[in-house]
C-alpha cells in the first residue's frame, strides 16, 4: 500500500465519503462530504493501518503457521506470533 491508499483508506475508515487524496498527500474534501477528521485523528489511523500492513507481511503464512503448530505445539507457535507483536507495537502499546 502506498502513502496515497494509506491516508486515503484513513479517512475513509473516518467516515470520509467525498475526497481525493491527491500524489502530495493534501487532502481536498468535495461538497456532501460526510466529514472532514482532524489531522490527528488522520495521523492515528495511518499509524494504525500501518502496523496492520506491516504485521501482515511479517506474518508466516497459515499453512506455515499450523505446520509449526503440528510439529512443535502451540507454545512455540505463540513464540513467533508474540515477536510479529512485539516488532510491530500498536500505536499506544
């Protein structure tokens, strides 16, 4: 996801109807746009949707991730999904 579709699902996930986010990443909101969030609560949900992209991608795929269940138990599977976690913090954790 690029910067672009990043603040873009943000504001949308704010309730943002009628907008473009333009290659700068200024926003221009067009009239019966059901709301314009502060640009903090902007920066909060990128912050957001950035640690879900970035936990996405570090984490092993599903068949990996049950064949490490199968062969070592479910407590070394918790090991490498709490380090996924613990690279990638929520915002405020």
């Amino acid at each position: 996801m690029d910067s672009v579709d990043i603040k873009t699902s943000a504001i949308s996930q704010l309730g943002g109807t009628q907008f473009q986010v333009k290659p700068d990443l200024s926003v221009v909101y067009f009239d019966g746009n059901a709301t314009e969030p502060s640009d903090s609560d902007i920066t909060n949900k990128i912050a957001e949707i950035e640690v879900k992209e970035a936990r996405k991608i570090a984490y092993p795929s599903i068949p990996d991730q049950l064949d490490e269940i199968y062969h070592n138990g479910i407590d070394a599977w918790k090991v490498i999904i709490k380090k996924v976690k613990d690279d990638n913090p929520k915002p405020g954790e």
